[in-house]
C-alpha cells in the first residue's frame, strides 16, 4: 500500500495563504475581545470581575513559563530532559493553547474559471475550448486520411511508403506493416472506409505473406504486426467488450492470423540455449539465428512481452507468456547499475555485454515495459509479478541520481548517458527516443488514473511526486527540442550546453528561442523521421494532469508536420535537416507516423474516456491492449470476460 505523505496542516497552500501558526497572546485576545463571549461578559459585573481575574491567572501563568523555560542551547547545556518542574509547566501550557485555539480557515470554493486560472486544472475544458480542440482533432484525422492516400496510391502492400519517389519499400521483412500498423489508427478514428481496406488486405495477403518470408526481425515483427493485429482484434469486438470497427474481416481472423505469426516468432526463444531469444527469425521455416554481431538488444528482448501475454490471454494457450516472462525472471537476477542496464545482452550467455547505459536505443523500452507488464499482470493473484514494479522503481531513482542533468544557462533537464557504464563517464546527448520518458513517469506515479484523483484518494508516495515532476520538466525539454529549430521539428539527438560540455555554432537555427544556446544539434543528428515519442508523452501528460499546455504543444507540433513534412501527392516525408529552411526531405515515411505519431496526437486532442489509460496499456508501437482483471489468470487457460 502507498504511503502517504508527511503533510500537516502548516503546509497546505489556498488561494494566496496558507494556513499560519498563531501565537499563544493572540489567541487569547482574539478569544476574549472578538468574540460573543465580550458582549456577554462586560454586560454585568460577575462577568468583568471573572474576565479580569482570567486575565490575571493567565497571565501569572505566561510569565511562569517563560522564565521556566530557557532556549535549547541552555537545555542542552542544563540537561532540560531531566527538569519535571519545567516539563509540567510546558504541557499546562501547551493544554490551554488547544483548548483555545480556533479552527483554522478553510479554503474557498473556487468555480471551475478560477480553478484553471489558479494553476488547478479540471480536465472541463469550456464549450468553445471543445469545440476548437474537435477542429483540431479532425484535423488530424484529415492528416492520417492523406498520409494513406499517398500509400494505398503507391505502396499498398509494401512495408513503407517513399512519398518522393511515389513508390514502395519493404525493410521490415515484407509483411505490409503499414497495413497492420495503421489499422487500429483507423479503427479510432472512425474511418470505415481504411479500415475495410486495410483489414480486406491483410484477410486475402497476410497469411500468405508470413508463411513464404524470410528474415524478419523479432522486435520490429512483435511490436508492429503482432501488436497491430492483436489490437485490431480488441478494438473490432474480439473481447466483446466494445467494437470500433463496422467493417472489415471478424475479429477472429485477426486472432488466428496473430497466433500463426507468434508460433513462428517463438522460435526465437525455443532455439536460443538461454532465455534470451535470438533476434533474427526466418519465418518460412520457423527457426531463428542471432544477429551478425551474435548479441541482442536490451530493449529488444524485454519489448515483447505485453504483446505475448495478451495472446495467451486471448487464445488460452500459455506458451506464449511463459516464454515472454522468462526474459524479465532472468533480467531480475542480473548486476545493475543502480537499477540501470547496460544496452546489449548475449543470448548464449545470458550476460550484458559491454557497459554502456542510456535510455536512447537499445535501452528505451526495457524500463517503459517494466512498468507496462505489471500494469499489465498486477491484478493476478499470487502472479509474484512485484518484482517488475521494483526493478522499476530502481531503475527510476537511478536515472534520477545518475542519469538526469540541468542546461546552462537555462536550466532545462534532460536525461544523459553513461558510455562507460558509470558517472564519470556521463555524455549530455539525449536522442529523441528517451521523450519517452516523461509519458512513462506519469504512469507509472499514477497507474494512468488523473493526478487530482490519484492525490484526492492519497494514492501518491513522495517517489510518485518526485517522478511526475521529472516527467514534466522532461517533457518541457522534450518540447523545446522542437521549438528551438528553424523548423519546429526535433532532431533526432540532441547534446546539452553543461559546465563540462560545450560546442559553438551549433543552434537550432531558431533564434527566438530563449533555448537556442541550451541546445546543441550536431550536423549528423539533424534529421527528423516523423517520431511519435514527445507526443506521445505530451498525450499521457495531459491526460493525468489535465494541463491543457501540453495539448498546445502537441497542437505547435502538428502544424509543423503538416507545413514541411507533407507531400502533396499523398503521404509525408521524414527531413534531413530541421535547421534550415526550407528543409532537404528524405524519402521516407515510416510505418509509425500513420501507427503512432498521429493517434497520440488525435487521442490528445479528444475526449479523454476513449482508451482511458487506467483500463488500457498501449504497446510500444501505441497499439493499446485492454487492462482486465478476469483475462489475465495464471497460465492464461481459464478465459473469462471481464469489464471495462
């Protein structure tokens, strides 16, 4: 159970006071002369005389204990502890300070305007303030329509579209995973028309598809298409519990086409001799191989897991979550660095390799799925699953003691990294991946319920304030990534101005910005890929604390894609460099743009109970699974439909 916090009365802030001690005189006067009891009294002389001599003992007793009672460097020199006449006199005293003292004031009642004006945010926004947010909202969702135009024109059936060259590419393993990424995007948003598309492709190709393949990898082919097609089945009406999807193939076509591609990918963890699956699988065959380099991601390994435990959920069949949780048992007996891991594990041994630590790639969505898993699994009984919640909140005060830094001279926070695996080796290079963050904070101080609910309920320890403070001061910096360019768009690293650490003529060409000697934007990290993880974290942000600034940011952020990144012949295009304008396009438009860069953007900018964080987990590729306490039971063979 939480703990709640140390607060007493003295430390609650109202309006422009806070509740005061008042002196022992002062309650005195306050209590004889302010109240009924003077009109009373002086109105005979019993009154007067038993007024007066009141006066006269309180005051007799005042003056005995202040001439009882020295200062503390006198008691302690005196041993105080051992006076029992000083001791008898103080507690008299303190007794008739209690007796007298008067309630304190309580706070006024302010109306819902004066709430959001005095920094307390209701989440109601005003009639106007909706219908604004709905204009935004829908055009988001004219952005997604576009950005599928350009693919269904010229890339259906590819992995990615090259907007420019107006043709398609497949670079992750040829499975469509534009199809699959973007169906639940659709499916949110309404738009009946892709989702028939989309979900008739992958009913007629898919199947076909993952059976002649070849190399694919085990983390992109997890967290794209098993995540796609497992979301699809939930939102379509696969758990009876809601169904957004009016067209397209039954939601158990997307569960067996989902079950065919996990047996597959099981090979992974079947043919490795430790927990620690291989990363490359062949699909056509089932078997699976190490990487060139014989090593896995940290992050890769440990992102699987959501994804397998709710097809166990689903199917019944086991197998797939007690493959997936063995990876997070073995991760548990492994050395840290204050909760902290290197980025590359050996699945021959089932050791780190190397030490270097960073929250960038190869190490961001291990601590993101820490906390995500458990969400995931706590409502089981005797799941023994409290060892992730721990490891997580480990690994947080590690990134707080060694990982997080302030800029000069602005004093913006980022998160560094450890090259060398320990303090002194820290580097102020953030990539744009660790804007994860901030998001992950805020879940987890509030298990995705609002901040005025969690604080209402005293659900929050000092830890959950101490993260939601990081996860807002990240998500400013996150943010003035963006603005401090010429563009408006984020690099995809960042190095930080420190007292060690300094590069000139390296700005964001944004000159306005108050930022712009803060951050420091190497020519080789200049490029933008469309990447959804500072609004990803901006939609979690104002979902828990109700803040509409992050609403606005996201907003600044959109207009930005849409004024340099979109192609006119349909689709969008990532950038080669943010800083100048106009800026030189790449070619590209990355799966994620359509599966999670504009969702979280369309979530952020809409009603707040559409896949409310408390009931649903959202994978790392933004594809949200259902939080439910009857479908997760041990082993996953006893299926149950739970509530929403």
């Amino acid at each position: 159970m939480s703990k709640s916090l140390p607060y007493s009365v003295k430390d609650v802030h109202y309006d422009n006071a806070k509740f005061r001690h008042r002196s022992f005189f002062k309650v005195i006067t306050q209590t004889l002369f302010t109240s009924d009891m003077k009109r009373e009294c002086v109105s005979c002389s019993t009154g007067k005389f038993l007024g007066l001599f009141m006066i006269f003992g309180l005051a007799c007793l005042m003056l005995t204990h202040a001439s009882k009672t020295p200062s503390v460097t006198d008691g302690l020199s005196k041993g105080l502890g051992t006076n029992e006449e000083q001791k008898v006199v103080t507690d008299v005293g303190l007794r008739f300070k209690k007796l007298l003292r008067r309630a304190p004031r309580l706070p006024p009642r302010l109306s819902g305007d004066e709430k959001v004006s005095s920094g307390i945010f209701t989440g109601k926004p005003n009639e106007h303030d909706e219908e604004k947010w709905k204009a935004r909202q829908r055009n988001v969702k004219e952005a997604f329509t576009h950005a599928w135009s350009g693919y269904k024109k010229f890339a259906m059936g590819y992995d990615e579209l090259l907007p420019l060259s107006m043709q398609g590419f497949d670079g992750l393993g040829g499975l469509g995973a534009t199809v699959v990424d973007s169906l639940d995007t659709a499916m949110i948003m309404g738009l009946e028309e892709v989702v028939s598309e989309a979900g008739s492709w992958i009913e007629s190709n898919l199947l076909e598809r993952i059976s002649q393949k070849g190399d694919v990898n085990l983390f992109e082919t997890t967290i794209r298409v098993l995540g796609g097609l497992l979301s699809a089945y939930h939102l379509s009406g696969g758990d009876q519990d809601m169904n957004l999807a009016n067209t397209g193939p039954k939601p158990t076509i997307y569960l067996e086409i989902a079950k065919n591609l996990a047996d597959r990918l099981l090979s992974a963890f079947t043919s490795s001799p430790t927990p620690i699956p291989y990363s490359d699988v062949l699909l056509k065959n089932s078997s699976a191989h190490p990487a060139s380099n014989l090593l896995s991601s940290t992050s890769e390994v440990s992102t699987l897991q959501l994804e397998f435990n709710y097809l166990s959920a689903i199917s019944g069949d086991p197998k797939y979550k007690t493959e997936g949780m063995k990876v997070f048992a073995h991760f548990k007996t492994l050395p840290k660095v204050e909760g902290l891991v290197p980025i590359y594990i050996s699945p021959h041994s089932g050791e780190f390799i190397g030490q270097e630590i960073r929250l960038g790639s190869r190490g961001d969505s291990y601590y993101e799925y820490l906390i995500k898993v458990w969400l995931q699994l706590r409502s089981i009984q005797d799941g023994n699953f409290t060892y992730l919640y721990d490891m997580y909140e480990e690994a947080m005060r590690g990134v707080r003691h060694l990982l997080v830094q302030k800029t000069i001279p602005n004093e913006l926070v980022f998160v560094g990294e450890l090259p060398g695996g320990s303090k002194g080796s820290f580097s102020p290079k953030m990539d744009h991946l660790v804007c994860f963050l901030p998001g992950t904070l805020a879940l987890g101080a509030t298990k995705g319920i609002t901040k005025e609910k969690a604080m209402k309920d005293n659900l929050l320890t000092i830890e959950d304030f101490e993260n939601l403070k990081l996860a807002e001061d990240l998500a400013k910096t996150c943010f003035e990534m963006y603005s401090v360019t010429s563009t408006g768009l984020a690099p995809e690293i960042a190095y930080f101005h420190t007292k060690d650490f300094y590069e000139d003529g390296l700005g964001g060409g944004n000159q306005s910005s108050e930022y712009v000697n803060d951050i420091i934007i190497k020519f080789n990290d200049r490029h933008n890929l469309l990447r959804p993880e500072t609004v990803e974290s901006l939609f979690v942000l104002y979902r828990i604390t109700q803040d509409p600034k992050y609403r606005e940011w996201g907003w600044q952020i959109f207009q930005s894609f849409e004024k340099y990144t979109k192609v006119d012949s349909g689709g969008y295009t990532s950038l080669n460099d943010v800083t100048t304008l106009p800026p030189q396009r790449r070619d590209k438009m990355e799966t994620f743009f359509l599966g999670e860069t504009l969702k979280y953007l369309y979530l952020l900018f809409g009603d707040s109970s559409v896949i409310p964080l408390d009931k649903f987990v959202f994978n790392t590729e933004a594809h949200p699974f259902p939080i439910k306490d009857a479908i997760y039971l041990e082993g996953g063979s006893n299926i149950m439909k739970g509530t929403m």
